[in-house]
C-alpha cells in the first residue's frame, strides 16, 4: 500500500486520554484507546510531539528528541505503543520538530555557557549600529523574531516563540544530528514522519531586513536550500526505508514548490500540508479578525491546489482540522442547525479529493470549538499574544475576546469527548484545557445511534474499495455554482462524480446525462434521487460513481 492509498489520524496526545488522573492526556490513554483508532479503520496514526520540553508551545518546544516527556509516559510506553498498533496494522507517524529547539536544550545551554561550537547550531546575530535587532523580522506569535542571547551583545533568531531558538541548517554538524533523531525514531519502527515547519529552514546565512512595515516570509521561506537540505534528510535517513510516509508543514508555500517537494523524481517527500485553504476566513490575510468565509475563494483554491498539484505529479496532505486550528465546522459548517450534515459534508469534500486525507482527533465524532466565555479559558501563548495586541491596538475587550475565541489553537486542543461522564471521560483529574458541549457530542453517543462517526467510516472504506479515490485524476465540475463545490475523478474507466453543498439552503445541480443511472456510493441523506436537476438538501454530500 502506498501513501496514496492510506487514510492517517492525528492524534494529539495531551488531550487524548488520560490514563493517570493528572489531568494531561498520555501515551498509556492512547494504548488503552486502540479499539477505538483501530474501528476507524485508520492506516495511520501521526501523533504530536510528546519528547522531553517545557511545553511553552505544547511540546514543539523540544528539549530533548530521544526522550518521552515524564508526564506523558516513556520510552517503553512508547514501543509497546507502537507495537500494539502495528497488531491492527496501524503505524506511527511522529512529529519532526528540526527547525527549532527549546532554549532548554542541552545544545542551546551549551552555547549560552559559550562553547563555540554549539554557538553556531544557531543563528546568533549583532544588533544594529543603533542597538536595535539584527533584521526587523517579526516572530509568528507576535513581537520580534531575536532576543539577546544571555548576556552578550548577541541576538539569536526565533521565528516562533522566544524559548524555540532557530537551528542553523548551514552547520553541517547541525544537519547530521537532526539526522541522527530522524534515525533513532526510524530504528524504533516509526513509519511515518510529519516534519514541522520544514520549509522555513533555509534561511540565508546573511540575514536582510524586510521593506518597512512589511512581512516579508520570502526572506525565510521555500528558499531553494531547502529543498537541497530536503533531499539530503531523504538520503540519509527515511530514503533507506522501503515503505513510509513523510509529510512536511510547509508555511505559506507555492503550488510550484509544492511540486518541488513531492513529485516522487525530486526525492523529497512524499505530500505536503498546505494552508492557503484556511486562511479563507482571514481579513486583508490577518488571522486575527473575524469574518465569514469566502466561499469562491475557498473553491478555487482547493481547485487550483488540486489540479496544480496534479499537472506537476505532486500530492497534497488533505486536511480541515488539525491542532493549529479552529474546528472547521465552525468555520465553513453549521454546528447548531446542521451539525451532522454540514460535518459530513466537509468530510466528504476532503476525502474524496485528490490527495491522502488526514483525520483530527475528535472531527469524526464532530467534534465544536469550545463555548468558553472569557480568556480565563484559554492558555496557547499565541493566543494570548494576540489578545494582548488586540488590546494594545485599541480593539475593545469584548471584540478582542471574539476574535480571539474565532482563531484561538485551544479550539481544536480540548479534550477527546468520550462519553458525558464528568470532564468528557477524559479525566479523572482536572483536565489542562476545559471541554464543553460534550454532554450531547461525544464518542458514547455518536457510537450508539451518530450519524457522523458512520459515515467517517464508510469514507475510509470507501477509500480501499474504490481506487479511483487513491489514483484518480482530477477535473472540476461546475466550478461556478454559487453554493455547491463538485470535481470528477477518473481512473481506469471509472469516473466518480462528488457533489457538496457547503450552505444551509437547499439547491439545484446540473446533473449531465452519464451520471444519471449511476450508483450513489455515499450520501449524507437518504435515497437521493438522481435528475437532470438534481435537488440537494442544505449541506448535502453525495458521490456518483459510473
Ligand atoms: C507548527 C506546529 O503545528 C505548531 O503547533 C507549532 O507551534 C509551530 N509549528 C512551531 O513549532
């Protein structure tokens, strides 16, 4: 089977299952939650980092990469986890976190006590004649990207938090350690690497100030080092295994280095995640604001991703959820009048697209962004960033929480709803991040008589019965309808037609003539019936395969 043919779940294992009352998930909940992964039907499961760190950014803040957080469990949880998954033929996909490091990491302490050689596994920089920082760079969760290095008249480079310092790629040292993680993780039987923020590594050893009041994400982004160091990695590491699935977070990238990084020529990777998608429901492309989504533009690029991808033999990562994200069916759904249709229904639109579909932990039980309502709640330093800024902006406090409650990470991080015991059955203890709403939402229910745990896994079926849906090409169809977003996929003689309503109005679709007698082989409502006017219900999904 090939990456193409799997369908992965993200576990995010701090909010998984909690196995000892501490009120943080761990690796043992998971162990104890097989059955569960296992029924899904799921190939694979990409968990979160759970490596030694101060979590100051939830474990992306790696401390030590050969090591198991003491509060999530072991290293010998760890094998028998992934032992026992590969029981039900299910491998790990970890987390690659080789941009940054914790300041807590013995390298980055190393070099603050002034060894030179761990000085330059970063990038440590001289401020400005007139004192101020090395470049004019903005850190992705606000404020500026350097902070003096311990006492010195240095800076060093973080692109994200200030306690995540930037690795110097340049090093070749640098380079053969990260090396050597991927390794120690592949010996271990990991099958799957999810590489964070990967295409942010190849910064310039000459680091060039951006146009005033401009961010600039090209001065660090898809340089062409990246793919050079990308098909490095490949060669010493992952390339060696016969079967395995990588995957890179690529920030803010192109369609073309996209292709760059996954046609299988180039010997990169084998498909990206990309997030052009979510950034729909941004505001002059500011995360922070609040507005609906733009549903043409939400199409068209999905369309443009896809055949994009296509034409240049690449593959997307396909995904509406994940744990950087605000749950999509708040977003571009309707979890009060149609909870379960319009969570189908964004189902549907991702799986039966081109690409390998991830599923986020919870969206299969459809799962909502929390109803907190005050930022007493929330606890992601980026979100409490931003509502900072919004404040200092001039937003008022009751705007600044409603923005802040639209885009907030914590939204996709509560608690795994299992049943409605007490805290979701997550915990015995006090939960590190309040669930809400799962008195109604929870796995319990969605197993006795739900409609969208059913239907998640009659996709993931549908996926292994049908392989027009792993191999089939691409083509739009109507791509102009005003509600709906249809595509065609074609293999081997079949053509499957996947229609999706994404409002809650009922609508009409053009049906051409060949797919009139054709078998539906999922719907979200009953007995569709097939016409030249096709009559679709509010958040309809349903896929014709002739
Ligand atoms: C992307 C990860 O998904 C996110 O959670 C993290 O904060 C950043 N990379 C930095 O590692």
């Amino acid at each position: 089977m090939s990456f193409r043919d799997k369908v992965i779940y993200q576990v995010y294992p701090k909010s998984f299952y909690d196995s000892d009352g501490d009120g943080i998930g761990d690796i043992r909940g998971v162990i104890e939650k097989i059955p569960y992964i296992a029924s899904l039907g799921v190939d694979m499961v990409w968990f979160n980092p759970f490596y030694v760190s101060p979590q100051n950014d939830n474990g992306y803040d790696v401390a030590d990469y050969y090591r198991v957080n003491p509060d999530m469990g072991t290293m010998a949880d760890v094998e028998e986890l992934i032992a026992r998954l590969k029981e039900h033929g299910i491998e790990v996909m970890l987390d690659m976190v080789l941009n940054h490091v914790s300041t807590d990491h013995e390298w980055f302490q190393r070099a603050l006590a002034g060894e030179k050689e761990y000085q330059d596994f970063f990038y440590l920089r001289e401020g400005k004649a007139d004192g101020s920082y090395p470049t004019n760079w903005e850190s992705k969760f606000g404020g500026p990207a350097w902070e003096n290095f311990g006492d010195t008249d240095l800076f060093y480079l973080h692109l994200y938090d200030r306690t995540q310092a930037d690795l110097n790629w340049h090093n070749p040292r640098v380079r053969q350690e990260l090396y050597k993680v991927v390794n120690f993780w592949l010996d271990k039987g990991v099958r799957g690497l999810r590489f964070d923020v990967l295409n942010v590594i190849g910064k310039a050893e000459f680091l060039e100030d951006a146009a005033p009041g401009v961010v600039d994400k090209s001065l660090y982004t898809d340089t062409p080092r990246v793919h050079t160091w990308i098909q490095e990695m490949h060669r010493e590491t992952f390339g060696r295994c016969d079967y395995k699935v990588t995957v890179g977070e690529m920030s803010s990238t192109t369609i073309e280095n996209s292709i760059g990084y996954t046609n299988p020529e180039n010997n990169e990777l084998d498909m990206v995640f990309s997030f052009h998608h979510l950034k729909v429901d941004y505001l002059d492309g500011q995360k922070w604001t609040k507005t609906d989504f733009d549903f043409p533009l939400l199409k068209h690029l999905l369309n443009d991703w896809a055949m994009g991808m296509q034409a240049g033999k690449g593959w997307n990562a396909l995904f509406w959820n994940n744990h950087d994200q605000p749950r999509a069916i708040n977003r571009f759904g309707d979890p009060v009048n149609f909870h379960a249709e319009s969570a189908t229904m964004l189902a549907t639109v991702m799986h039966l697209q081109r690409g390998t579909p991830y599923i986020y932990q919870g969206e299969e039980i459809g799962m909502v962004d929390p109803s907190y309502e005050n930022m007493s709640d929330y606890v992601d330093v980026e979100a409490l960033n931003a509502y900072k800024e919004l404040l200092a902006e001039g937003v008022n406090e009751a705007n600044a929480f409603e923005i802040v409650a639209s885009k907030a990470r914590d939204n996709s991080r509560t608690p795994m709803q299992w049943s409605n015991a007490a805290n979701a059955g997550f915990t015995s203890g006090d939960p590190w991040l309040r669930p809400t709403d799962f008195e109604q939402i929870n796995v319990a229910a969605e197993e006795k008589n739900g409609k969208i745990l059913p239907y998640y896994k009659q996709l993931i079926a549908l996926r292994k019965a049908h392989p027009v849906i792993a191999r089939g090409s691409y083509a739009p169809y109507e791509l102009d309808h005003e509600s709906v977003y249809a595509y065609v996929r074609e293999h081997d003689g079949a053509r499957l037609l996947v229609i999706n309503n994404f409002y809650g109005e009922p609508t009409e679709f053009p049906l051409d003539e060949e797919f009139l007698h054709g078998r539906v082989v999922i719907s979200n409502y009953p007995d569709p019936v097939l016409e030249e006017n096709l009559q679709l219900q509010p958040y309809q999904s349903l896929a014709i395969l002739i």
